[in-house]
C-alpha cells in the first residue's frame, strides 16, 4: 500500500510539472508575441498610437518590446525566472498605470493585473514553491 501511495504522488509531482511547463510556455509564447508587435512601425499601428498618447516617444515602445521577449525568454529557465517575472512585471505595472491615468482607461487595467498575477504565480510555483 505504501509503494502505491508514493507511485502516485510521484505521478501527481509528474502531472503538475507538466502543467506547470504548459503554463510556463503559454506565457513565455504570449509575452514573446505581444512584445513583438511593438516593432511594427506603421503609423496605423495600435501600438504607435498607444505611444503616441503615452507621451515618451516611440523609443519607449521599442524599450517595451525588448523588455517584454527579453524577460519571456528569461522565465525558461529555473536560474533566470526571477529576473525574467521581474521584468515582466514590470511591463504589467506599467501598463496598468498608464490604462488608469493616461488612457484613462480604468475598464481595461484588468489584463494587465491578472496577467502579473498569472506571472508572480509562475514565478512563485518555479522559484520558491520547488
């Protein structure tokens, strides 16, 4: 009965790890993928325009963009995670920030939060929780 029980916790560690990576990877693909439409440089992009009314100049939104697939790549590996959700975090904070008093856009801070909760989870699950 015992080697039962630790044959399944085993496989409980086993199915967690892989959802874990699954979450792991759909935010890392996520990041990547928003950061990279930051470097369209249409003057009909939504990122442009987002920019424009930020006020930093467009500098900033190629700043952002790094930032966002630099600290993507960063939450693959288990020694650089910290450094990569910080980053992330960043980006998130900032963002919702500028959706309350910029864009003045209250509705949409929501996606910025729950995407850092979905970051600071990872973060915690990878980095303190293993």
């Amino acid at each position: 009965m015992t080697e039962l029980r630790f044959a399944v916790e085993e496989r409980r560690s086993g199915v967690q790890a892989v959802m874990l990576w699954v979450a792991r990877l759909a935010i890392v693909l996520a990041f990547v993928f928003i950061g990279a439409t930051k470097f369209d440089a249409s003057p009909r992009s939504m990122w442009v325009q987002v920019f424009d009314k930020i006020g930093f100049g467009q500098w900033f939104r190629y700043f952002t963009g790094v930032m966002q697939i630099a600290g993507a790549l960063l939450m693959l590996h288990r020694r650089t995670i910290t450094l990569g959700a910080a980053m992330l975090g960043c980006t998130m904070i900032g963002a919702a920030l500028t959706d309350v008093f910029v864009m003045h856009a209250v509705g949409y801070v929501l996606a910025p939060l729950a995407l850092l909760g979905i970051i600071a989870a990872i973060w915690f699950a990878v980095a303190v929780a293993s």
